[in-house]
C-alpha cells in the first residue's frame, strides 16, 4: 500500500488525488456493482462473490498467491480484511 494516495484514488480519510480517479460511462450499463478492496473479485452476485472468497482463503489463506494482499487471513476472523458489496439496477441514477 506504499503507493496509497499518490499512485492511486483511496478513500482513507486523506485528500483524493482527483487525477487519478477512473471513471466508466454507465449509459449502457443495466447494473453496477461497486465494492471495496476486501474482495478479490467481483461476480454478478454476492454469493457468487463470497464464494469466490471463501475459496481463495481456502487455497490461499495468505493472500500470497491467488490473489495478493497486504495481509493475510488469520484464525478467528471471517476474511483477510473488512468487505463492501453495493448492487443495483440501473437507471437508478438518471439527472432528470
């Protein structure tokens, strides 16, 4: 996470570097789904995404390989960090 802030737009709390933030037009789109970094990738659904996590903790619980992380799944705890996962049909978000 060197680069946090500087190489690449986070929401930490810290001022949002705005010429590294990405946009995607959306007017073709039907659905959006927006999620944090706490899942390594994103499916059509959330159980498809969970399930997707769930096995990499299983065949990679350090997050070395699969899909690297900056920590690593530790006993006790659900996942390897704290988890988002927004869906919804669009468009929802029209400026009329």
């Amino acid at each position: 996470m060197q680069g946090a802030g500087s190489d690449y737009a986070v929401i930490d709390g810290f001022p949002i570097p705005l010429d590294k933030v990405k946009t995607y037009k959306t007017s073709d789109a039907q659905t959006l789904i927006l999620a944090t970094d706490g899942y390594p990738q994103l499916f059509p659904t959330l159980a498809d995404t969970e399930s997707h996590l769930q096995e990499c903790l299983h065949d990679d619980p350090l997050m070395l390989t699969i899909h690297p992380a900056t920590k690593g799944w530790m006993q006790g705890t659900k996942s390897f960090d704290d988890r988002s996962f927004l869906k919804t049909k669009l468009p929802c978000l029209t400026t009329e």
